[in-house]
C-alpha cells in the first residue's frame, strides 16, 4: 500500500466528476458538427434536385420546340422538290401563251392558281428580286453593264422561294455591274 500513498498527485486519475465538465464543453461542439453536415448535406440534395428539375424543364421545352419546328417545316423537302415542276409548268405556260384564249392555256393557268395557293397554304412565299442584291437571299448567275447603280437586280433568271423564315431556294438573278472607268 505504500506505493500507492507514494504516487504524486498528478498521477493520480481524474474522478468522473472532473472528467464531465470538458466532455460536456466537448459535445455541443460535436452534436453542431453532424447537424451543420446534415444541413449542408440537405443543401446540396435540395440544390442538385432544384437543378435537375430545371434541366428537366429546359429538356421539355427544347423537346416542344423541336417538335413544333419539326411539324412546322416537315414538308421542306417535298415543297423543294416540287418547284422545279412549277419552274418547267411555267415554262409550257410561256410557250401556250401565245394564244391565250385557248382551253389548254385557260386549263393551265387554273392549274398554276391552285399551285400558288397551296404553295400559300402551306407557307411558301416568293422572294421578291427587285432593289439591292443580298447574298441571304439571291444567287448572282451574271453581272451585265446597267444605268442601275451597282449591285441592284438587273433581272430575275430564276425565282425564289422560302418557306416561313427558312430559304427553300434562292433567286437567281443578274446583277448590275460596276461601272467601267
């Protein structure tokens, strides 16, 4: 017993009543701890659900909008087709309108009318080539010396057509040239 009454105080444990003061300062801090992490935690999730609904969002526009684009242009390829048809339907015209109070040209000028207005119905419309070139537009085939200044739409060799806001074909055309020195 002796070594136990020779033990200098510093040795000797601490009771649990000494102990409990620094493990009660330690477990606020350790309960705020897991708390803040779940509450960030929750965060992200929220942020990453609040972010993955917004994609969804943007995906079931883009998707509508295509579709109606889709829809809206899904005859581009027949109508393109078609206007080399109505380009050889008006050449014959020309050739027939030598006698304009013929049935064979009084039936083809019916048949180009209800080629125009479903050209319309459909949203075709014919590019106007007149005034100043512009390239979005018309396709320059020549330049010819003119009293126009230059760059203006001397003639139109070829109409052109687009569908809504889209070119279906261009115009082409000859355009003034430059005047020569």
């Amino acid at each position: 017993m002796q070594q136990d009454e020779s033990k200098p105080q510093d040795e000797i444990p601490a009771t649990p009543e000494e102990s409990e003061p620094t493990d009660q300062a330690q477990e606020p801090t350790q309960e705020l701890d897991p708390w803040e992490q779940l509450e960030a935690e929750a965060a992200k999730w929220k942020e990453l659900a609040l972010r993955t609904a917004a994609e969804m969002d943007n995906l079931r526009k883009r998707t509508a909008r295509d579709r109606e684009e889709a829809i809206r242009y899904a005859n581009q390829r027949l109508l393109e087709d078609l206007l080399p048809v109505i380009d050889n339907f008006e050449m014959g015209m020309l050739a027939a309108a030598q006698d304009t109070s013929s049935m064979i040209y009084i039936g083809m000028d019916m048949v180009r009318k209800q080629l125009n207005d479903f050209l319309a119905s459909q949203g075709v419309e014919e590019i106007k080539a007149e005034g100043p070139f512009d390239a979005n537009l018309h396709d320059a085939v020549s330049q010819e010396a003119s009293v126009l200044p230059e760059g203006e739409i001397i003639r139109t060799t070829r109409r052109g057509f687009k569908i809504r806001d889209r070119l279906l074909r261009p115009a082409s055309v000859v355009v003034s040239a430059p005047p020569e020195a």
